[in-house]
C-alpha cells in the first residue's frame, strides 16, 4: 500500500538530492499505478491527492485523469472535493477528457446539496471550453435565481467565464443581475457588481442598461461608508472595503461621459473622500479608486480639487508604493487641472531625494509637465541641482528635457543662454544636436548676446573642458565673437583675456588627448576665424600649420587649406566673416518611432561626392512624420571637404557634402580659383543630357562606421528617369546590439521624397540581421540638377545615445 500524503510529503523533503527525490517519486508512482490497476476505491482519493502533489513538483500524471473523472463521479462530497480540485489542477479547456465530465458537471449543478453544486460552479468558471459553457449556462442562469446566496454568488463567479466564452449568451444574464443588487448578503453583492463590471467591459451596449441601477449603487456605497462597525466586513476599521473598491469601479465606467449619472454620484464620491481614513493601507485603496472615479466622469471642480489633494496625501505618506502611485496618477491628471496640482509641487520634488529610483523617475516625468512660464527658474534650478548627482540612467533623459523646457519657457536670452550653458557643462556628452544648434543659432541671431556669451564660453571652457558639446559650442561662438572679448566694457565685462590667453586656450584643449576629432574640428576652425579678429595671426597660423600632417585626414585637410588662405590676404578677411543670421531648419524623422537624445561625438564618414555644385544651405525636409529634430546650420559640418568650394562652407557654417579624401592641389592658383568667384568667372557647364538608366543598380555602401553600415539598392525606369527608388537597408558589424535606430532623411527643395515605415529599429551585432525601409525620391529638376540626400541616423549602443550624419549623391542619371 501507498504512503498517506503527509507521508509522503515529510519523505520528499527529507531528500538531500535531486536523485533522491526522483526515486522516492518514482517508487510512489508505482504504488499509486498498483492501486489504480485494483480498483481501490477507498484509497482513490487519497491517491489523486498525492498525484496533487507530485505534479506540484513537476512530475508527469496523466495517467491519473480517468481517476479524477471516476471521483467526480462518486456520491460522496470527499471524492467530489478531490475529484473537482484535481480537475482543475491537472486539466485544462484544451483537454478533450473535458467531455465526459460535462453529464456528471450537469448532474451536480442540479443537486440538493450546496456544497456540492458549489464545487462544480467553482470548476465550471475555472476551466469550461466555450462548448460545455454553452451546454451549461441554462444551470448557471437558474443558479442566479437561487434563495441560497451560497450558490448565488458562486453562479455570479461562473457566469463571468461562461459569458467570457459564449458572449451572444449574454442577453440572458442580463436580466438576471438586477436583483443581485436586493440581496442584504456582501457576498451575492461583491460577485453581482463584479459581474456587471465584466459585462460592461466586453459590451458597451450594457453600459445604458445598467446607467439605470446607478441610484440602487449609490446607496448600497453610502450604507458602507455611514455604517457603523459592523465586525463580519470590518477591515481594519473599513466596513467591506473590497466590495466599496468593486463599487467604485463600475460607477466610473457607468459615470464616464455622462453628466446625470455624475451629478448623483458627486455627494457620495465626496463622502468617500473625505471619510476614508487613510492612516491605513486598506483605506488607501478605497481612496485611490475614488480618485480614479473622480478624474474619469464628468465631477465638477471642486470634486477633482478634492482628489488631488488626496493624491496629495499620497505623496506624504513614508510608504514607497503609495508614493508611486500617487506620482503615477498625478501623472496621468496634472493635463485635467494642472493648477490643482501645482500646489503640491514641493512635495513632488522632494520626491527626486528620494533613493527609490522608480519615484524619482515618475517624479521628473511629473516635473516635466508642471513646468510653465511662471516657475521655469525654481524647477530648472531644482533640476539642474539633481543633474549634478543623476546616475547614468537618469543623466541622458533629464538634460534633453531640461533643455527642451529651458527653451520653451525661458523668461529672457540671457537667463537662456546660462542655463544651457550649466547643463552642458554638467552633461554636455548626453545632450542633442538640436539643442547645441538652437543655443547656437539663438547667439547669433542675438546681437546684445555676443559679447556675454563669448565671456561665458571661455569662462565655462576654462573650468571644464571634458564635455565635448560644450567644447563645440563654444568652438563656434569665440570663431565668431572672439574679437568682443577684448573690446567689452568695463561694466558688462565678466573675464579679462588677451589675445593669448584665448589662443592658448583653444591650443590646450585640442591637444588634449580627450578631445574627439569632432571638437578638433570645430577648434581649428575658430582659430582660422580668428585669425581676422586677433592681431597674432602669426601664432594662430603656426598653430594652424602643425595640423597639415596630422594622422586625421579630415584635421589634416582642414589646416591645409586653412594654410593656403594665408597666402591670399585680399579675400581672407572676407571669407572670414562672421556668418549671417540663418533660418532654423528641421530634419523629420522617417520612422515612426521617438527620436533618441544624439551624442555630440558624431562619426566621420565619407560618401561619393557629387558631380556638380549645389548649395546645401536651401534643403527642405519633405518628409511627412510626427516627430522632428533641429539640425544645426550655423556650425562647422564634421565632414570632408572635396573641392575648394567646401571650404567656403567650412568657414561660412554651411555643412559641406562629404567625399573621398581628395589629394591637395599643387597649384595655389588652382585652389584660390576655386574660392574666389570673380566677375570673369565661367559658370560651370550644364551636360548636354545625363544618361539614361534602366533596372536595379548595383547596391551603393553609402554609410559605414563601427556601429552602423547602410547599403542603397537603387532602382530605376527608364519610363519615368526622374523618379528613384531606394531600398536602404542597415546592419550592425559591432559586437553590441543597436537600439532605437532612427533614420532621417533630408533633401533639397527640388527633390520630392516619400518614405515607407521601417522594418524594425533593432539592429542585432555582428551582421546577423538587417533592418530595411523604402523611400522614393522624384527629382523636379532632372538633368539640371544632380539627386543629393542628407541622411542622419540616431541610436543607443551600451547605454549611450548616438548621433551621425552625412551626404549621399547618386550616379548621373538618377
């Protein structure tokens, strides 16, 4: 004979190795098989309670179905409880054994004893197939009209998985619930709203009927909330809290949108509120359904003050998970009533000192959303404060936002132009492009800024020069404005420079070995503008000079056109002007997903360059799309430069079409030529006609660095030469996954773009999967002008967000 279960647990336990306990296992299966095999029905139920167990433990016991069946069967209420409980442990809907217990099911529905129908309510509402649903939902309809409020609230519980499974059966229930409300028992109540909720859930249609029972809802609430302690519902001092939570619920699904369900539940929502202890965890329940009641139906104002200040209460409270809510339902009103909210906004940033870091991250999200014209200054400040001690996760997020309402609420230039400016010296390397170009064009744009904000920029480069965004940025603005530091006034002067403290300042930071080629970039530039601002041109130009044979090719291309300019007195200093004021632009993102903040430290890659001059100041976006990303056209492009053309883009801010290295002219003639435009100067031919092509072309590498390779296969039609269609597709060589891939696209104003969804934004490492999107281009001006595209790609690769950019030009004939 088999062990008794305690028995057999106790061995179980005892055993020291997983090999131990199989072979207790096994030895008691044997037995229990023996026992089946000789029909012992005394032992039966014993036995299916150890198989119980045994498949806990995650053992095989099929072959203890039939068993299960053979004690539902028996009349006894023993073998029933067994037999039913092993139904729904080791059975499930899929079983086709199911449709033999379908008779014995209706058979016990329909008996004398509660207990008994109750089991087989409990397992019908556990795991009936859609067929035995329909074949007893006759039963279950009767059972709701039962006298005995035991097997009225278990027909409740059941109906909600019949009518789950069998949905058109619903008109017959329907009736059937209104008297579930009359019932004086908790029980029948707490089922009957739970299934009014479920029906109104899956049909709104119910929604009107049940508009009428509001009232009859209203008052079994008021009876909980103004009874007095009633000690079979009590709660920790709240009468039946669970069924006020049921309560609550439905009325904001029947009060949603309906001003005269609202208007009788207003009295009764505000008793609640103000009521319900919260000192409690169980009242904080009641109270936070209450507020969610609040904030979805048509409350008037002084309802939904209440609320938040209930909310309010929340965030007071030394419970972690009541704070997260309370943040997280702030989060989703502060747009209904935003002053309301306003008035706990200390508290909310007390939240970022908290060390819970799923607060302090709902905290800022709430932050965000309060910030208006009138505290921009104090939660900037706040903000600016928790950057300083952000961790990683944090840092990236926060200073995008934190520029975003910087520039949108900012309450003057100057106030503007410092805040940024702390944030990039905080965490320039997790900031945008977009930012780093508004701040640049908001300088520029702003005369009675140059001067302070050349001041501030060797201030800040001078006590950090680590961040690479704000090394570009004030790259840029001392290129341009660098003269002002000497001639400031007295009064408005906030550092006093000399012309070589300045340049040995730029001349530390670019031998720095932390510097990225970027901001070497940036810094070679601003010392060739300088060199028609300062006196030392001398000292700029040998500075300029030891860069001529730099292993960089784009540094060392740099410094030696740089070089030959000093040859050309008459045109330098007017190359070298300050650039005019230039309108911002926007690059559109091509995919549907949000743009990821971009690193300042963008790669350097090289595309064919184009066969004829164009002016890449005048690209228009063309990209239908729902997010947007400002593109900086007042900073010097991070990008190669292939003819003598690009070095007037290089000086004037205007990004310059990337190329292969192009091998210095001998003649300085020749280059100065390209330059200068002269009256005399012949505009350069137009071909008579460009080819025409026909089919796919062979597929372009029109992008490759360490974390991204984009491939163009591009195909044409000789019927229609001035459309082109490109299927561009990605792959990741790294070894570490890219996430968040977006891809942007930007073209000139006579070029027409249409662009397809993207197939993903995952890219997996090591080449082993691409991701693709489709885009046709028609050109307007076909065999005048060449088909160009500016195309800018955004990730996250190890945490960090990632930015690069470059040009792309077609064969002739696309």
């Amino acid at each position: 004979m088999s062990k008794r279960l305690r028995d057999l647990i106790k061995v179980a336990r005892a055993a020291k190795t997983a090999a131990e306990e199989r072979e207790i296992i096994q030895k008691e299966q044997a037995a229990i098989r023996d026992s089946f095999r000789s029909e012992e029905a005394e032992y039966r139920h014993r036995n299916v309670a150890k198989l119980l167990y045994i498949s806990m433990l995650g053992y095989n016991t099929q072959y203890g179905q039939m068993e299960t069946l053979k004690l539902i069967a028996s009349n006894f209420y023993s073998d029933k409880r067994i037999g039913y409980l092993a139904l729904m442990l080791l059975l499930d809907e899929k079983q086709e054994i199911l449709i033999l217990v379908t008779s014995h099911m209706k058979n016990d529905l329909n008996s004398n004893n509660q207990f008994i129908a109750g089991l087989a309510l409990c397992a019908l509402g556990n795991i009936s197939s859609s067929g035995i649903a329909r074949d007893l939902a006759p039963d279950v309809e009767k059972l709701l009209g039962s006298t005995n409020p035991y097997l009225r609230k278990k027909a409740a519980l059941c109906a909600i998985r019949v009518l789950r499974k069998c949905p058109d059966l619903m008109e017959n229930f329907v009736p059937r619930i209104r008297s579930l409300l009359s019932d004086r028992n908790h029980g029948v109540l707490l089922t009957g709203v739970t299934l009014m909720t479920e029906l109104c859930e899956t049909d709104s249609h119910n929604i009107e009927f049940f508009k009428r029972l509001v009232p009859t809802l209203v008052r079994i609430l008021k009876n909980l909330v103004m009874s007095g302690y009633a000690p079979e519902y009590d709660v920790n001092g709240i009468t039946d809290p669970y069924l006020q939570v049921r309560i609550l619920k439905l009325l904001r699904i029947l009060g949603k949108g309906d001003s005269e369900s609202t208007d009788i539940m207003n009295d009764i929502l505000a008793q609640v509120a103000t009521n319900t202890d919260h000192a409690r965890n169980v009242g904080n329940a009641v109270l936070y359904e209450c507020v969610q009641t609040i904030m979805n139906i048509e409350a008037e104002d002084g309802l939904r003050l209440l609320a938040i200040n209930v909310l309010g209460r929340f965030l007071a409270n030394k419970d972690n998970n009541i704070r997260y809510v309370a943040l997280a339902t702030l989060g989703k009103v502060v747009s209904a009533d935003i002053d309301a909210v306003q008035r706990h906004r200390n508290t909310i940033v007390d939240c970022l000192k908290d060390p819970d870091t799923s607060i302090r991250k709902r905290a800022l999200e709430l932050i965000y959303s309060l910030v208006n014209e009138s505290n921009i200054k104090i939660l900037a400040h706040e903000l600016i404060i928790f950057l300083q001690t952000a961790s990683v996760e944090f840092r990236s997020d926060l200073a995008v936002n934190l520029c975003r309402v910087t520039e949108k609420f900012s309450p003057n230039k100057r106030w503007h132009v410092d805040t940024i400016l702390r944030v990039l010296s905080i965490a320039g390397n997790c900031v945008s492009d977009e930012v780093c170009s508004n701040l640049v064009g908001l300088i520029a744009s702003s005369p009675e800024l140059h001067s302070y904000a050349v001041q501030k920029m060797v201030i800040a480069l001078t006590n950090d020069y680590t961040q690479q965004t704000l090394v570009q940025v004030a790259a840029w603005t001392i290129g341009e404005f660098g003269d002002l530091l000497l001639t400031v006034p007295a009064s408005e002067r906030e550092i006093t420079v000399s012309e070589s403290d300045v340049i040995d300042l730029l001349d530390k930071i670019i031998r720095d070995p932390a510097t990225n080629a970027l901001s070497k970039d940036y810094i070679l530039t601003a010392l060739m503008k300088l060199t028609s601002r300062f006196s030392n041109a001398q000292k700029l130009r040998s500075v300029i000079a030891r860069y001529q044979t730099n292993m960089d090719l784009e540094l060392q291309s740099r410094a030696v056109e740089y070089t030959k300019l000093f040859g050309w007195e008459a045109v330098r200093d007017s190359l070298l002007e300050r650039i005019p004021v230039l309108e911002q632009r926007e690059m559109k993102s091509a995919s549907v997903t949000s743009p990821t903040p971009s690193s300042s430290s963008s790669s350097r890659t090289q595309a064919p360059a184009p066969k004829k001059e164009a002016s890449l100041l005048d690209w228009e976006d063309d990209l239908p799309s729902t997010t947007t990303t400002n593109t900086s056209t007042s900073a010097p492009a991070p990008v190669a430069a292939p003819a003598g053309l690009d070095i007037l883009s290089e000086i004037f801010g205007g990004p310059a079409p990337s190329a292969a290295p192009v091998a210095p002219s001998s003649s300085g003639l020749d280059f100065l030529t390209s330059l200068t435009p002269t009256p005399s100067a012949a505009p350069t031919p137009v071909p008579s006609g460009p080819p025409v092509l026909n089919g796919p072309l062979p597929t372009m590498t029109v992008f490759q660095s360490p974390s991204a390779i984009i491939y163009f296969d591009v195909l044409k039609q000789s019927s229609t030469p001035n459309i082109t269609v490109v299927n561009a597709s990605f792959a990741n060589p790294s070894g570490s996954s890219v996430q968040n891939f977006d891809f942007k696209v930007a073209v000139p104003k006579h070029i027409k773009l249409q662009v397809n969804p993207p197939s993903g934004n995952v890219l997996p490492p090591h080449n082993s999967g691409r991701v693709t999107q489709a885009f046709k281009l028609m050109n307007t001006l076909h065999g005048e002008k060449p088909l160009l595209l500016k195309i800018k790609m955004d990730y996250i690769r190890d945490g960090a967000p990632v930015s690069e950019m470059t040009d792309v030009s077609f064969p002739e004939g696309c």
